[in-house]
C-alpha cells in the first residue's frame, strides 16, 4: 500500500488520556560565551515540557528567542560539552540522551537551509539516509517514490540540485528527513523559502503525514497561521532569555483541510495566540 492509499484509509485511533513521553526537558537552560563580552549571552531559562508521542507540537515566540537553539538541543547537535556553550537541566529522547537518541538515528531533521549532495540527483539526495541505514530493494524504492510523488517532485527525480529552485531543494530536503520515517521529526522553518500556495498545499500534505505516520514532529515556525494550522499544541516563548509564556492545546478537530483556516474555530485560535505572544507588547 502506498502513501496516498494509506491517507484516504486512515482512521484515527480512539483519544486517550495519557500519552507516553517523547521527549523530556527539565530545567533546561541554555548561555552563549561571546568573544567580545565578559557576560554570557542567557538565551533559555528554566524550560520544562514533555512532548508526547506521536503529537504535532509547534515553537512560536519572538525573532532570536532561542526557537532554533532549543530544537538543536533536542536533536542532540548542540551539547553539554561544547565549548562555547553552558547548558544546564536535562533533556532526554525515550528515557536516552539526545546524543544516543541521534546515534540511534531517532530523529529526521529539515532546517532552515537545505544542504543537498550537488553530485547526486534528487532521487538519489532522498535515498541517502536509507543507504546509510543498509536499506536496499523494492522498499526503499517505494520510499522514495511515494515521498517524491508527495513533496511533488517526482518529475524532477533525476535533476541536480543546481537546477532546482531554492523552495524545489527545501521540498527535496523534506522528503529526505522523511524517507528513513524517523520517530521524531525536528523541523525549523522548513516552508519559509516556498511561495505561498506551495506553502499551503505541503502544510496540507505534512498534515496528512502526520494523521497516517503518527511521527512525533517539534517544528520551529514564524508563521503563527501555519502553527495553528498544523499543531496539536503551540509553544509559546517569551524574548530572550525565553521562558515558557503559554502551552496551549489546539481546539481545532482532528481532520483539517483547506476550508479549515477560514473557520471560526481556527481564527478563534489564531487569535488567542496571538494575544498571547504579543501580550507584553500591548500592554507597553
């Protein structure tokens, strides 16, 4: 069964009260030492979340909060060792440290910046992680097809990357954190370089992953509407050093399509977080 069978059979499972943990961060802060300043840059304070299994949760607060940093941290890329870094409290993937968990390759990540192979074709570019991980066969060619058939680049499967658009390569770095189906998939801004009507039919598309793949996602967004539209629930930062101004659950019903966002219930949310994110701002 392919992907798009698996979304048009797809039947949620019954709501339960209690969900297992993904990922467990307790008291985690984070500081930067500057070059040319004696005082560390204080750029998280005090986190504490649990996010659970298999949820769609959403990062939003102010530009240079620490959105990227804390998505880092989780991915196990910026670490207790580094040298330029202070980072205090815990952070743990399935009861592991975010380093093994990243050994373990537990996470897909899709940052801001796709960093494509410019000797290999798309097709191949997606394929990389299954050849890593030993994949061979009609799976892992039914992989990748059906993830070039999503992201809508299956025609461009053997192009190069420099004859690609920068939102087609951000499509291609997509389908690529997606195709060895990892248990937690970290994504910072991936849509930011796509126009809009691009935009929305991949948020539509990640959406319908989700529903079917049930892959916990932690997603870094400057877009609230793109937040409230695929969240389960929204993360809200204050500035610098970002502290947890709100966690809010999403209202919103669990199937959502392109009349979704001009609904009351959608617009509804998208008003309460942005009251919430701008709060300190209005009363100024």
């Amino acid at each position: 069964m392919n992907l798009r069978e698996e979304i048009s059979q797809f039947k949620p499972a019954p709501h339960t009260e209690e969900a297992s943990v993904a990922v467990q961060i307790k008291q985690l802060s984070l500081s930067f030492s500057l070059q040319r300043s004696k005082e560390p840059l204080r750029v998280l304070d005090a986190i504490n979340l649990e996010i659970r299994n298999s949820e769609f949760i959403s990062i939003v607060g102010p530009s240079g909060c620490g959105k990227t940093s804390m998505l880092k941290i989780i991915g196990g890329i910026i670490k207790s060792d580094d040298a330029n870094a202070e980072l205090l409290g815990t952070v743990t993937v399935d009861g592991v440290t975010t380093v093994q968990a990243k050994a373990a390759r537990l996470f897909g990540f899709a940052f801001q910046n796709p960093v494509l192979l410019p000797w290999r074709t798309v097709r191949d570019n997606v394929e990389l992680p299954l050849e890593i991980a030993g994949y061979s066969g009609p799976d892992k060619t039914s992989r990748v097809s059906d993830l070039l058939e999503l992201m809508d680049i299956r025609g461009f499967a053997q192009s190069y990357p420099h004859e690609l658009s920068g939102g087609m390569q951000q499509r291609v770095n997509i389908a690529r954190a997606l195709v060895h189906q990892p248990k937690i998939l970290l994504m910072d801004e991936p849509f930011g370089a796509l126009d809009e009507i691009t935009r929305e039919k991949l948020n539509l598309a990640l959406y319908e992953l989700h529903r079917v793949k049930r892959t916990t996602i932690v997603f870094v967004t400057h877009s609230l509407r793109e937040a409230v539209f695929l969240s389960n629930r929204i993360l809200i930062l204050s500035k610098r050093p970002a502290k947890v101004k709100a966690l809010l659950d999403s209202p919103l019903a669990l199937k959502r399509d392109e009349n979704t966002q001009s609904g009351k219930p959608y617009l509804d949310f998208l008003s309460q977080v942005r009251n919430v994110l701008f709060q300190e701002e209005q009363k100024k």
